[in-house]
C-alpha cells in the first residue's frame, strides 16, 4: 500500500534512526490512505501515574467483549521503564552522598561548638542543670541547624528553578554524542515534589544523628574541669 504526500516540512528529534523511519500527517490523510474511514488503530490516554494501574484493571474489564488490547505505557516501552527505575536508583545514591556529607559536616560543627561552650556546660552543671537536659539542647540545637539548612536550600532551589524554567538551561557543550539519544540540549527544569518528604525527613533525621555524640561527651563532663577549661 502506497500514498503521495506533500512534503511541507523536516523536523530533527535528534535521533537519526527515529528521524529516518518516521512520517507525520495528519488523520485524515492516513485514515483514507488505509481505508479506515473515522477509524483509528491506537489511542492514549494521559493519567496521573498513581491512576495508571486502576485504569488498566478498569478498561480491561469493561472493554473484555472487545477485540482490543490495553496496554499501560510500561508495557509498551519497558526500555524507558528501566531507565526510570534506574535514575529513582542514582537519586537515592546522591541522596545518600548528600546525608554523609551533612552528617559529617554537621557533626564538627556541633564538636567544634561543644568545645568552645565547655566552660558554659559546666555553668550549667553547677547550678543544677542535669546532664540529659544539656544533652538535648546539643540534639535540639543540631536539629535546628538541618531545618534552618533545608529551609534555606528549598528557598534557593525554588527561586533557580522558578528562573530557569522559562529561560532553560542549555547543556549543549556538555551533551556530546548523547544528544543522539533524545536528549535536548535546552532543558526546563520544573518542581517535583514526589522526593522532597524522603530528602527533608533523611536529612532532619542526619541531623539528629550528628548531634547524639557531641550531646553524650557534654553530658559526660564533670562541673568542676569543664569550668576551669578556657
């Protein structure tokens, strides 16, 4: 089976294979060339991903007298499935690179800042503070710091990604050969709120963890040598 078309324009998706073996025309055109007057062979349908397992088991149920397949879009491209599991997967190891490094961080600060209040602990001591009290105002103290630090990295990554959504952030120098594989060079960055619990909550609970040591060595200081220290 064979049609002429006007060529009326080329477009790049930046994979040549793709661009080689692909045609676009409209509808009509293709529906008369196949013989398929007001038929289609494929329609899709956009759902929230959470929906997307539901409205399988829903359409396969009420279209079961029909000669028709429905197909959820990991199914149909199990290829992009896996890339998707496997950028979830390099998240989570940045999101483990970023802990260590708050923890680590965080904690010589709060030892830095346990040493230099030793004189102030041992005040405290003396006039009948108990050890677990300043223990949990290091761990207070510590956890103020990761929200203090997750309010402010959430205010700037808001704002840089409010101004490079419109503007784009152009990565053609840093692309290569891989613009061949339906990667733009000009990318718009946009709010994804599906992580932002697991990191605020991984990196509060870091921050926690990073005050515990330097809260026990305070509250294992004797009143009198902590008050002599200078």
């Amino acid at each position: 089976m064979a049609e002429e078309f006007t060529l009326v324009g080329i477009i790049t998706s930046g994979e040549m294979g793709l661009d080689r073996g692909m045609a676009l025309t409209d509808i009509k055109s293709l529906q008369e060339m196949l013989d398929m007057p007001d038929g289609v062979t494929d329609i899709v349908l956009r759902t929230p991903e959470d929906r997307i397992q539901q409205l399988t088991d829903e359409l396969i149920f009420a279209l079961s007298d029909e000669s028709v397949e429905v197909m959820p879009w990991s199914t149909m491209f199990p290829v992009m499935n896996e890339w998707i599991i496997l950028h979830d997967g390099f998240l989570y190891l940045f999101l483990v690179v970023v802990l260590f490094l708050v923890l680590a961080g965080e904690l010589n600060t709060m030892l830095l800042s346990m040493l230099e209040r030793t004189r102030e602990f041992g005040i405290f001591m003396a006039i009948g503070t108990e050890r677990h009290e300043i223990g949990l105002m290091l761990v207070f103290e510590a956890l103020f710091i990761g929200l203090a630090g997750t309010l402010l990295g959430i205010i700037l990554g808001t704002g840089i990604v409010l101004v490079t959504h419109s503007t784009g952030i152009d990565l053609s120098l840093l692309l290569g050969s891989t613009s061949r594989f339906y990667v733009d060079s000009l990318v718009y960055p946009h709010l994804n709120l599906d992580h932002l619990g697991t990191t605020v909550g991984a990196i509060l609970i870091a921050s926690i963890i990073a005050g515990l040591y330097p809260a026990w060595k305070a509250s294992r200081l004797q009143p009198v040598e902590a008050m002599r220290s200078v």
